[in-house]
C-alpha cells in the first residue's frame, strides 16, 4: 500500500514538471529594473522593468501575467501588473512571438511605508496554458530602496511668526492751505481762522511742548499762482504769498518760543496743479483741454488755445483757478515711541498702557526666554483678543519645541479669528509636512505668501512632492537639514556640504546627511565619523543605518560604528 503511495506522489509530482517544463523558468537576467535600487520620490517609490522573453519561449496558446511584487519584513505589495499572450490567443494582452521571442517594458509604482526600506522586487507570474494552469516560479529582479528623502520628516523645520508692525520713529506731515483772491497777496482773517490753520498750529505746540517724543524735521511754505495773466505778474505775486506765509509761520514760531527755520518756495504759474485738478473734474471739455497741455509746452500759448473755448473757460474761471492761488503750509515731524527699555518697563508697571504693536514687538523681539514669552503673547491675547498674532506666536514656539499638538490647537485659535492669515496658514502647512499629509500641506500653503518662512516651507513641500531641484532653490539661503536634504536629492553636493558646515546647532540629521553625503562622494572616512556622531545623539539611526541602502557600498564601516 505505502509502495502504491510513493508511486502516485512521485507520478503526480512527473505530471507537475512536465506543465511547467511547457514553459520553463525565467531568471533575473531576463529582467533589468531602473532604478536599482529603488528610490523613493514624493513618497512614492516608482520602477520601470524591462522584460525579455526567450525565443521559443511563449508557446502559441500561452497567457501570462507578470507582476511586480515587493516583498518587505511583514508584508508585501503588488505593482501594477502585464498580460501577454501567443499568436493563437485572441485577447488583450500583448502578443509575444514565439519564434523571435520579445521585449517589453512595464512601470510600476508602491506607495512607501517604512518598512519597505530593507526589501527586495520580485516578478510573479499567473500563466495558462490553454485551459490548463500553467506554474512559473517567481524571480527576484531588483532590491533595497533608497529612502533618504523621507528624512524630510525628522527636519526641523522653522515655523513662521506673525510680525510687529511697530516703529520706534513715524514720519508724519501736517499740511494747511491759505487761499487768496485773484491778483492779491494779503492774508485774510477767514483764511487763518480756518481748522486746517488752527490743526497746523496745535501740532506745532505739540512738537515743542513734547521734545522726547516729538521731533521736528523741517517747515516749507510753498507758495502759487494761477497760469492766467501774464507771467511777470504772476512771478511777483506767488513771491508775495509766499513771503507773507511764511512771515505769519514765524510769527506763530516765535509766539511759542520754538526756533525753527521755514524753508521757502513760489511757483509763478501752477501748470501741474491746474492740470490734477482739470483731472479730477466734471468738466465738459476736460479731455480736451488735457490734450492741449499735452501739445503746447509755451504757457503763453496754452493759455491762448484754453480761453478760446470761451464757454468751458467760464467754468474754469469759477471752480478751478481760484484753488490755485495759494500757498501750502508744511510741517514735517517724526512720532518717537518708546525704547525697548520703556516698553519692558512699562510692561512690568501696566501692560494695558501698551499698544498692541508695543506688545507684539516685545513678544518677539525683547524677551528670550519662552515662559516670559508665553506671558507677554498671553497678555496680548486678554488685551486685544482679536488678534490672532498671539496664538500663531505661540504656535510657533510650540512646534520649536516639538509640541505639535499643542501647536495645532493654537493655530486653531489663530485661524478662527484670522484663517487667511499667511503665517497661520504656513504653520499649518508645516504640520501637515510633519503629518505626510502634502494635499493638505499644498492647500494651506496656498494661502501662505506673505509669511517670513513661506519659501522655506515651500522648499520642503517640494521635497516631499520630488520637486528636488525646484526645492534646492525655494531653499537658497538657508540652512537648515531640509535645505541640505535638497541639495543631496538635487545632486548638488558642493552646495550640501557647505549648508551642512554652516549649521549652527547641528543635531543628529545633520550627521547623518554628512554620513550619506560621504558615501555619495565617496569619502569613506567621513562615513564612519559621521555615523558614530549621528547614532551618539539619536540610537534609532542605527536600524536605520544598518538598512540604509545609501551605504550598500560601505557595509564595513556601517558594521564597525554598529559594533
């Protein structure tokens, strides 16, 4: 009976050979897969095989599908996968002569998941021959991914803050008119009892009655007539309105003891002022008359050309030449805020005297440590609770310090008072980076132009989208992992290697970029020392190292710093 058995096995396994023997194995040197090995590129890890079939290899009435598997410890994933088939079969797929044999090409794709970072691809084969079900053993094609790109995740990145708009000194200007009657120089009482006189004079006491936080620049009296008459005439009376002005202003002067020159000037004929004011009129003519001053240059004749249209001139007469006969009173001054002592101080006695710019600009600016921090960006949240500037700012340093979720909630805060706010959105778009979440990092990034970190995050966004040149140059300049992280995938090494120099609080990446820059470049030597460093601040680098297949050159040196 157990004789009868072994003969049945022993016949069943013949009758397997043989299908498959119809046939026959493929091997690896059927296959050539680029990039060997894999890469990942905007978290994807994409392949393109090239495949050949044998001659007298697919029989007439073969089908075969091959796929791309990743074969990774725990699990693996299926590719996108080919059908072809012999002359005989009427289907899809593509025909394979069996004389000639054939070539074919496939690309493929895997999303990436980290443990996909040791693993090797294989082709898996279903094939029929016929009705019948043909076995052809799978074949190892390529193997290890480079992962160096997904590094983008354990990058600082610096996150952005909304900015202070304080200014310790303000230029300011106030500005007053006299106006005079035709062919007269005289000042009138209705003209120097007028607001805009009686506002110039008050801000005149003020700069002298408040030297500390006041400061003048200078006062200019220029003075006009109207381009009617003639010339000579008009020379001598814009002279004579200016004079007057500026004799009332340092009669002003001198009744409040402040000593202040008056800077002087006339216009005989206010061609650009009659032209801005015919500009912004209703008059019938008006693009006609702007025509004229375009075409005569000679004041003589331009005048000529407008009072031949008597009817138009009329109007101008009445509503645009008297506004010309003036002069204009200038002072110029600045507004001193506080210095950075008088805000820390007065912080200290009662922040609510503080202006909401004082506050933001101390928040960022004057203090160092982040519990003080924290404390003026709280104050500026309970004084002025409509500013989203105080939750961002907070945001920020939470995401320095690695507090993502408090970060977000933060930013929460932040985005409900202001969701178009750039440095919000930045923010979040950095999170969502952090996150691997790059729909999300693109769409908040989309409303981040404007904030102080917005290229550098776009630099990053671009790493994780593959963009590699691009984000070398979103990230010129800066220096920082990421930015280096860039230049490694760009292929830029020169730049890498300076960036990384140039780091001022490197860290565990920052070695471990140098680690891998080495072994591109071919610097043995730095490998090891680099390596050791990076492993000495971070001990989960080393699984990482040990499967890392940047190093697949360098196996002994990767072995003695895991030792």
């Amino acid at each position: 009976m157990k004789t009868k058995f072994l003969y049945l096995v022993a016949a069943s396994s013949a009758i397997a050979l043989s299908s498959c023997s119809k046939l026959g194995q493929l091997t690896s040197d059927n296959f050539t897969v680029t990039p060997t090995p894999l890469e990942v590129i905007g978290g994807e890890v994409p392949a393109t095989i090239n495949g050949t079939f044998p001659v007298k290899y697919m029989k007439k009435k073969a089908v075969v599908t091959v796929t791309p598997v990743l074969k990774y410890n725990g699990g693996e994933a299926a590719g996108q996968s080919a059908t072809f088939q012999g002359e005989k079969v009427e289907g899809n797929g593509t025909t394979i002569q069996y004389k000639a044999g054939g070539v074919y090409t496939m690309k493929t794709n895997f999303t990436y998941i980290e443990p996909m970072q040791n693993s090797d691809l294989y082709a898996r084969f279903d094939a029929k021959l016929g009705n019948k079900t043909v076995s052809i053993p799978e074949v190892k094609i390529g193997y290890g991914i480079i992962a160096t790109s997904q590094l983008l995740s354990r990058c600082n990145m610096n996150a952005s803050t909304a900015p202070d708009a304080f200014q310790r000194i303000m230029e300011q200007k106030q500005e007053a008119n006299i106006k005079f009657l035709i062919n007269q120089a005289n000042l009138r009482a209705s003209e120097l009892e007028s607001v805009s006189i009686r506002d110039l004079g008050k801000i005149l006491r003020e700069i002298n009655d408040n030297e500390e936080t006041r400061a003048l620049q200078n006062i200019e009296v220029s003075a006009y007539a109207s381009p009617d008459g003639k010339y000579t005439i008009n020379e001598k009376l814009a002279q004579q309105r200016q004079d007057v002005s500026a004799n009332y202003l340092k009669g002003e002067l001198k009744k409040i003891e402040m000593d202040a020159d008056v800077d002087t000037k006339f216009t005989a004929e206010d061609w650009d002022g009659f032209q801005e004011l015919i500009s912004k009129s209703n008059l019938q003519d008006r693009d006609v008359i702007l025509r004229v001053l375009s075409m005569y240059k000679d004041p003589e004749e331009r005048e000529q050309q407008i009072r031949n249209m008597s009817e138009v001139f009329t109007d101008i007469k009445e509503s645009i030449l008297p506004e010309l006969r003036r002069a204009r009173l200038i002072v110029n001054y600045e507004i001193i805020g506080r210095s950075d002592e008088q805000i820390l101080a007065q912080y200290d006695r009662d922040p609510s005297k503080l202006s909401v710019e004082e506050l933001v600009y101390g928040a960022n600016r004057l203090v160092t440590d982040e519990e003080t921090r924290r404390q003026w960006n709280e104050t500026l949240g309970r004084l002025f609770p409509s500013d989203y500037r105080s939750f961002n700012n907070m945001a920020q340093v939470a995401i320095t310090n690695g507090q993502t979720g408090l970060a977000q909630n933060y930013l929460r805060q932040a985005a409900g008072i202001n969701k178009n706010a750039p440095e919000v959105n930045t923010n979040l778009a950095l999170l969502a980076l952090k996150d691997g979440d790059v729909a999300a990092a693109e769409s908040y990034l989309a409303k981040g132009s404007g904030a102080d970190t917005f290229k550098e995050i776009m630099g990053n966004l671009n790493i994780a989208k593959g963009n590699y040149t691009q984000a070398a140059s979103d990230l010129a300049g800066v220096t920082s992992n990421s930015a280096a992280l860039a230049q490694i995938l760009a292929k830029d090494y020169n730049s890498a290697k300076t960036t990384l120099a140039s780091i001022k609080n490197p860290d565990a990446i920052t070695s471990y970029l140098q680690a891998i820059l080495a072994a591109r470049t071919g610097d043995a030597g730095t490998i090891t020392t680099a390596l050791a460093n990076a492993i000495r601040q971070d001990a989960s680098l080393a699984e990482r190292a040990a499967n890392d297949y940047e190093f697949v050159n360098y196996q002994s040196a990767v072995k003695s710093v895991l030792k």
